[in-house]
C-alpha cells in the first residue's frame, strides 16, 4: 500500500460513508474471477482484505470462523464479507471519534507535561 493513496488505509478521521468506500471500492479481495468459479472453489481468506480486518477487529472467534467457513466454501461472497467488515469497523471508528471530541487543550497540555518519574 502506498503511502500517498488516501485509499490505501482507513483512517480514525475517515466517515462512514468512506469507510464503506474504502471497503467495498478498494480493499482487495480473495474472491474469485467469476461468480461460478468463487461458488466452487471459495474465496482465500489469506488474501482478502476484509476478512483481514476481521481477524483484528471481530471479537467474536465463533462468527470469525462461521464466516471464514462460509467464505472459504464459496457460500459466502465477497460483497457480504464485506459487508461483515464494515459492520464491525464502523462503530469502532465512530467511538474513537466521540472521545477524541472529549479532548480538550487543557488534556492535551496535562498529558505532554513533563513530571518527575519515582522509582
């Protein structure tokens, strides 16, 4: 991924409406040629982006593997583990930006102070 394509990360000041871009636009897919080939030989989840995301993000193992199983299968497409990474990142990035609302000149000036470290 390069550096300079804004595409390229999701960013914390990203809005949902990039997120799901980023996601269903530009995040690479382990997915098949055709709809036929994906059906049966699946999608490799080693690859795909999105299932990536979910391996860091989902907290739940058990839906992890059902949809890691439904994709590897060629039962799930691309467009809906899509979907399942969006879900799943959208709401974590809306928190961080709530309390990075909460940060105040004031926090920030606390919190780069420098203080005496007793050991």
């Amino acid at each position: 991924m390069a550096a300079s394509d804004f595409n390229s990360a999701i960013f914390l000041s990203d809005t949902e409406k990039e997120i799901e871009e980023k996601i269903n636009k530009h995040a690479f897919s382990g997915g098949r040629a055709t709809l036929e080939e994906h059906r049966k030989l699946g999608g490799n989840t080693e690859l795909d982006v999105p299932f990536q995301l979910l391996k860091f993000f989902l907290e739940d193992s058990e839906e992890l593997e059902r949809i890691r199983a439904a994709y590897s299968s060629g039962a799930m497409l691309s467009s809906e583990i899509k979907k399942h990474a969006i879900s799943c990142i959208k709401p974590l990035i809306a928190g961080i930006q709530e309390k990075r609302k909460e940060v105040t000149d004031e926090i920030v000036q606390q919190f780069m102070t420098p203080r005496q470290l007793n050991f």
